[in-house]
C-alpha cells in the first residue's frame, strides 16, 4: 500500500497542519458543533468536557492521534481524530472541517493524514489479519461523499439516529414474567452489567468485548453519568437487559440498550424502552434518542419504531481496506 504523500498537501497556503494539544479541546469542540449544525443534527456534536474524556480513553493521545487545520491568526478550522477500535487492524477515522472553510483542502489534507497514521498502526496487527479503516459521515453531506470515494473508499453501513418527542407520559413498562428493575448500585452491579453489555453485543456488527477498564471509562468517568438513569432488568441474580441512559447535548439519550439471549422475544426490550422514556419524561425532557444499525440483525429498528420513535438523522460509514487477509468479525 503506498502511504500518502502528506507533503504534496492540497491545503490553501493560508492553512497549516499539525498535530492537537489539550488546550485545544474548547475550539475543536467548538467546530465540531458546528459542522453538526450545518448538517442540520447537533445532537450528536460533543461538548468540550466529553471530548475531553473521549481524549483520555486508553490507547488515544491527541498529540499523536488528532489533528489540527489552523488559519494564520491560530483559528481552529478542522479536525480530524484516528483510533485503534480493535487489535490494531479495524481502525477508524472521524473529522470535520468548518462550514465557513470548504473548497481550501482541509478534508482531503486530514483524510489522508489519517489514513498515514493508520498506517502506522497496523504494523502492530497480526500479519494476517485484514486491515481496514472505517470512516462514518452525516449521508447529508454531499461534499463528504465524493471526498470519500475520491481517496478510495466503499460504503459499508448505515446508521440511523432516531428519536420519540413525547407529548404525554409514555406507556407504562409491562416486564416479562420474573423480570424486574432495581436501581443500579455500581459497587455491587458494575460488573455484571459489563458482562451483560458484551454478551449482548456480540450479534452486532463490528462489535467486540470491551475490556472491563474500558466500560468503566466510558460509563463512569463520562461527564454525564447519573446512575440513576441506569435501567437494569434482572431475572433472579442475573441481569436480563439494560439501558445505560445520560443526556447528549441537551436531550435524553438511551446510550446502549441490550437484551441478553435468553430473555429476547419476550417484550423485554420494549419494557425497557418505555422505562427510559418515563424517567426521562418525569424529569421534564420529552425528546429522546439514539443511534442505531440500520441492518441490526436483532431486530432493533423494528423494536424502536414500534415504540414510537423516528429516523431523525442517517449516517454512513465508508471503509477503505489497507490490506487484505484473514477476516476475524463482520
């Protein structure tokens, strides 16, 4: 694979490249929000303490991970983030480049500077693995289209935001027979919820264990984390599903709902939805949402939609193979 030529850079001469500092966070941010607004979703943009959190994930360094296009007076104007999803072969890439600053190469320029560092990464991975870099992009955003294509990349998946907005309570949850919540302890509850979550997802496309480290960072360091939002089901000692609520950008967000095996086809899911909405609902927040496969082989989407929610936003993630081999998830 020929690594690209980061020198022959398409950036306007007003522009320069560089890697991103912590200081940085605020302004990155700050552009990010504003290219969902462009895109017409700001609900999935971040604020300045949750990227700072996703910065502090294990493995991720912005000074080496993230990069920067600034103009000459040090105004942030794109970003681009790369990351080792799994074992170094699925790798992935996610940037914005400001609305006010398209036309000038900043896609392109932080596009292939990923794909440099990804390079980079799978020297790492077993030989014969498969190596590919996945890339997901508002499917509004024509420009980000054919910049994708361009530089060699195929459409792989879609993904749906959806979301209910309540004009009235939501139905009461009706759990299945032996089923019931109880409120999320973490000292006690963490780590079979971890357990739960992994098996659950193991269905799911491109999904893998998360190592328990990982969990807690993601669940309990989040800026947003309030245990009371947790929705856990248990059938005796065991957990039989969750919800992992929060908020996201002003909204209430169901973060990741799973129903284990044993316990699906049984309405869980839909008790489950419906509990969320009702917490959520009591504390005076009536839009909801979330993101989801499109394709999900669980039949999620069906189980959304029979709950009342819409697609409010689609996504679509491009994938580029760096080099061929043995296909270890799909």
């Amino acid at each position: 694979m020929t690594q690209p030529q980061l020198n022959e850079t398409r950036l306007d001469s007003s522009l320069s490249l560089r890697t991103a500092q912590w200081a940085d966070c605020e302004a990155v941010a700050g552009v990010i929000y504003a290219v969902c607004e462009a895109d017409g979703d700001t609900t999935v943009a971040v604020t300045p303490e949750e990227l700072k959190n996703e910065w502090q994930s294990e493995g991720f360094n912005p000074e080496t991970d993230a990069f920067i296009i600034e103009t000459k007076d040090g105004r942030i104007v794109g970003y681009e983030e790369f990351g080792n999803q799994h074992e170094h072969y699925n790798l992935r890439t996610d940037g914005y480049v400001h609305p006010q600053f398209k036309g000038l190469g900043i896609g392109t320029t932080l596009l292939r500077r990923a794909e440099a560092r990804a390079i980079e990464e799978m020297q790492l991975a077993e030989p014969d693995l498969r190596i590919f870099l996945r890339s997901t992009i508002d499917s509004r955003d024509a420009a980000s289209h054919e910049l994708h294509k361009t530089e060699g990349y195929f459409p792989k998946r879609y993904h749906w935001r959806m979301e209910i907005k309540l004009d009235s309570a939501p139905p009461a949850a009706v759990w299945p027979e032996g089923v019931e919540i109880r409120p999320f302890v973490r000292a006690e509850h963490e780590m079979a919820v971890w357990q739960a979550q992994n098996e659950s997802f193991r269905d799911h496309w491109g999904s893998h264990d998360v190592s328990f480290e990982e969990f807690v960072h993601s669940r309990f360091d989040d800026p947003e984390f309030d245990p009371n939002l947790w929705v856990i089901a248990w059938d005796g000692n065991e957990v039989a599903g969750f919800s992992i609520n929060r908020y996201r950008m002003g909204i209430g967000w169901i973060r990741t709902l799973g129903v284990r095996r044993p316990w699906r086809k049984k309405g869980l899911g839909l008790a489950l939805l419906q509990q969320s909405f009702g917490e959520f609902h009591k504390r005076g927040t009536n839009t909801i949402g979330l993101g989801v496969d499109a394709s999900n082989p669980t039949g999620a989407t069906r189980l959304y939609q029979r709950a009342g929610m819409v697609v409010a936003s689609e996504f679509l993630t491009y994938e580029k193979e760096l080099r061929p081999g043995r296909v270890v998830e799909e």
